[in-house]
C-alpha cells in the first residue's frame, strides 16, 4: 500500500489482533523449532504470532512459519527501523510491531505494504503517534508504566485509540486487562516456557495457549 488513512490501518490492525485474546511474543534461537512451535500455538487457538528480531534465525523463522503453518498469522517484533520493517516484509510478515517509534519508522510505516503497530508508554508518545495517523498502539512496558491504571487514565483523552499491551503480563493479571475496553488484545510470552521449550514439549505449549486462548470467554463470564 502506497499510504494508509487511520481507517484502514486500524481495520488492519483490528482484523489480525482480535483474532485471539493472546499474541504470544516468541524468541526463535533454533530454526528447526519455528514450525513445529507455531503449529502447537495455532493448534491450542492463538494463531496471531510475533516473532521478535532478536536472533540471527529470526527472519528465516517467519518464512518458515508463513510457508509452512496454515492459519498462522506470522508478524514480526522488535522492528527497528526502515531496514528490518522492508527485511521482515520481505520474509512474509503480515504485520509489525515496534518496542518504541521514531519519526523514521512512523515514515516507513506510512509507506509499508503491511500494518505497523507502534510502542507507546506515555500520553505525549501516544500523540505523536495519533499525528501520525494511527489510532492502534502497543503499550509497552506495561506493568512498569503504569499498567491497568494508565490505560485507564488513556480513555478519557484518547477515546478513539485501541492497545496491545504487552511487558510483565501473564495469565493471571491478562483476564484483567482484557476486560478494557479499549484493549484488543495482550501479548505475553507465559504460553512459550523456556524449558519447554529447550526441551521441545510442544504439547505443553499447545496446553498453555489453549488456557490462553480462552480468556476472554472467561472476562466474558
């Protein structure tokens, strides 16, 4: 796309992160776990999934999971720059996500071909962002900037904006933020223990995402 207007990019957005209450945030270190794990993930019914940039694997781990894992819907973290959002675009990313944004990303992400998500922790990043055209952010972090109450306080103000938040949430606190209104979704990482993972016990995966996968009926109860 040459250019987003707001309304198509928070359609965007809206369409990929509402397809579940967790976007499990995954850290690829061996690349012959990108495919068996992202199918354990959309098996227990979080098929929306982030693959941060933070390993040399990344990038060949979205190809992996776009090419190889029906129904997931692979995107990708910790982009940076103009550089990673044409790299991960490149790889088969449907989405990106940010930890931050500068005015650099905001202008690459006006050009992308795929939906951006940017970072926000505070009201003046958020209406940065907001001049920039986007109504939908990843809070981020966000226990430690303020968590529950800040995204309160956000409402007021900032009525129209949609978050992700994401940073030291897990499944006991993620039914309470999931119960906001203005929250799409939570990203966390809780589903994708270490020593499961070290220890490819895919099944215990898809066990904890399907427990993460029904949290919103539970906030719906």
């Amino acid at each position: 796309m040459a250019s987003w207007t707001p309304e198509q990019r928070s359609q965007a957005v809206d369409a990929i992160l509402v397809q579940a209450p967790v976007l499990p945030v995954i850290a690829i270190r061996n690349l012959e776990d990108a495919v068996p794990l992202a199918r354990a993930l959309v098996a227990g019914g979080l098929p929306v999934l982030e693959v941060t940039l933070r390993s040399a694997v990344a990038l060949d781990a979205i190809a992996a999971m776009a090419r190889d894992v029906p129904g997931a819907i692979v995107g990708a973290g910790t982009v940076l720059c103009e550089r990673d959002l044409d790299a991960v675009t490149r790889a088969g990313a449907r989405f990106s996500i940010s930890p931050g944004c500068t005015e650099a990303l905001y202008a690459a992400a006006s050009r992308a071909a795929i939906p951006h998500l940017p970072a926000i922790s505070t009201a003046s990043e958020l209406m940065l962002g907001l001049e920039h055209g986007h109504r939908r952010f990843k809070f981020f972090p966000a226990e430690s900037s303020g968590g529950i109450p800040a995204l309160k306080s956000f409402a007021g103000p900032f009525a129209s904006v949609k978050f992700c938040p994401t940073g030291g949430i897990d499944a006991a606190s993620a039914p309470r933020y999931l119960a906001l209104p203005n929250v799409l979704t939570v990203g966390g990482s809780w589903m994708v223990p270490a020593d499961a993972l070290a220890a490819r016990d895919f099944a215990k995966i898809e066990a904890l995402a399907r427990e993460a996968s029904a949290l919103r009926l539970q906030v719906a109860r």
